[in-house]
C-alpha cells in the first residue's frame, strides 16, 4: 500500500486500533513502525508518525509517558476513553464508505 493512503482519518484509525491492541504498558513509536510495515507492508517514516501521534495527545485520542527500561527510555502511547470513541466512530464510517470501493 502507498504510504501516501495513509494519512489523516486512515492513519489515525491504524494508530489507535495498533495502540488499543498493545499490551497494558502501551506501545513506542518505533514499534509502530515496525507493526505498520508487517500488517500493512507500509513504510512509515518517523517524519509522518511522531507529527501524527503529538497532534493525537493533543487531541486527547492517546496519552504517553516515558518508560525506562533495559534500553534507551522510550515513550509509550496508550488509547484514552476519547480515543475509543474516535475508532469506533472511524470504524463505523469505514463501514459503509469502503464497500463503495471494492471492484
């Protein structure tokens, strides 16, 4: 898939359903990019991500804090109550839009 698809409403619907499925702790960027690439055969760069994931924390969508582990310390997002909101809305607007696309 082109990565250029993968912006506003699409993106924020992949960010959030890979957030809300991470483990309790939460899930770090770089992580993202990396599940992004498996499930979707999309190549992020951390240009298009991190803008995408302060504006979501701005929003409300997600909340991050740092965690220090056996690496480097890294910020993990988790999805707030709004930001289920936000995917089940997402979700259903996929719904009925994308069958209009199917060939």
């Amino acid at each position: 898939m082109k990565k250029n698809l993968f912006r506003g409403a699409i993106l924020e619907t992949v960010l959030l359903t890979l957030i809300k499925d991470s483990p309790i702790c939460g899930l770090h960027g770089y992580a993202m990019l990396l599940t992004m690439h498996k499930k979707y055969g999309v190549r992020l760069g951390p240009s298009s991500l991190y803008p995408t994931l302060n504006l979501m924390e701005k929003r409300g969508l997600i909340e991050s804090s740092w965690e220090i582990g056996l690496g480097k310390p890294r910020r993990q997002y988790r999805i707030t109550r709004k930001g289920q909101n936000q995917l089940k809305e997402y979700s259903a607007e996929f719904k009925v839009v994308l069958p209009a696309f199917t060939v």
